[in-house]
C-alpha cells in the first residue's frame, strides 16, 4: 500500500525533522506545506490517494486557516484521512476538546523520540490497511479481472463495478458513504448469524 505524509506546517527548518527522514527511508512519500491553505487544498483534491496528515497546530497569523479549522475541514469531506497533531506545544498547555471532536488520530509532539512517534503512526497506517476503500483496492489488485464487473445495485437499479466504488468511497461522496455503511451493516448482520448458528 503507497501512502502520502502531507506535513503541513509553516517552519521551514521542519523538512529537517528526524521522523521525516525515518518515513522516507521507510519507502513513504512525503509532501510539505508551509501554508496550510495549499496543504488543504491539494488534500481536498486528492482524496484518491492513502494519505495521513501531520499537522500543525498554530501558524502565523497572517494565515487564513489554523489546525483547528483544517482538521475540521478534513473530517467534514472525508473520515478516511488520518490526521496526527504535530506541534512543538506541550499537550497540557493546549484544549485538545476540539481537536478530539473533529477525530483527530493522535498527537506527536515534535520533541518526541522516532519510537514514540512510530507507535502514533502505526495506528494511522493500520486505519489506513483495514479501511474498506483499501479492501477493495487489495481485492483489485488480487482478482484484477473484477475490478469492471458491476457488483452493486442502488435501489434506483443503478449498477457500478468495483473500480467505481472505490472512486465513490474515496472521495466520500453520498453514494460511497452510502455503500459504506449499508456494507458495514451487512457484515455485522452476517456475524451475527454466524454466531446464531454457533449457538444452535
């Protein structure tokens, strides 16, 4: 699975920071951005891509967004999009209510040692492995001679193959959350009959 880092943060000298050239070397790509507009921007416009976010807490004041508001932004369009909290402030000087309301990830502290910083990641990187949009795509790639054959019906008999699902998914339109959810329930109404039949 290729995943982006899209570190948005408005201290040059960050493309510097140790953990970034640990995610590098570990194969990741890694993209910068010093002013947060652009960063949400290209997220915004690339939702087909696996990314996780570093993102900084405090900019500049002459910046039209702050982390508040872009991690907002983020989960208002997309909640497949992990976003890590990377900001040199001290966890207890800051009110993270808000932050923990709009589904931030995890939080590094830019002090924080590579292994402490990893475990935040992994967890982002697991979201990322077991989110349903990278099923499919795992699914495509295995059996790529599925990936055109329409598999889901809408009630308006509308029929879309994998690849499109996907698309819809990753760009968290009405439909892909549609199909997201309803596939969600039918994967707990199946357990839940399996577990019938094991009771039996």
């Amino acid at each position: 699975m290729e995943v982006t880092f899209v570190v948005i943060d408005d201290t040059i000298s960050i493309k510097e920071h140790p953990l970034l050239y640990t995610l590098e070397d570990r194969g990741f790509n890694i993209l910068f951005f010093l002013k947060p507009e652009e960063g949400l921007h290209f997220i915004m416009n690339h939702l087909e891509l696996n990314m996780i976010v570093l993102l900084d807490i405090q900019f500049s004041a002459t910046d039209l967004e702050n982390g508040h508001s872009i991690l907002k932004k983020i989960n208002e369009k997309s909640e497949l999009i992990p976003v890590i909290l990377w900001s040199g402030i001290n966890e207890t000087e800051e009110s993270f209510s808000d932050f923990i309301n709009n589904n931030a990830s995890g939080f590094i502290r830019k002090d924080s040692t590579i292994q402490e910083s990893l475990i935040v990641i992994e967890k982002a990187l697991n979201f990322l492995k077991t989110s349903l949009d990278n099923i499919i795509e795992d699914w495509i790639i295995q059996k790529p001679e599925d990936k055109d054959i329409p598999v889901f019906f809408t009630a308006n008999g509308l029929s879309l193959s994998l690849n499109q699902i996907l698309y819809e998914i990753r760009n968290q339109t009405d439909l892909g959350k549609s199909f997201s959810k309803k596939l969600n329930q039918l994967t707990i109404h199946l357990l839940l009959r399996k577990l019938e039949k094991l009771n039996d």
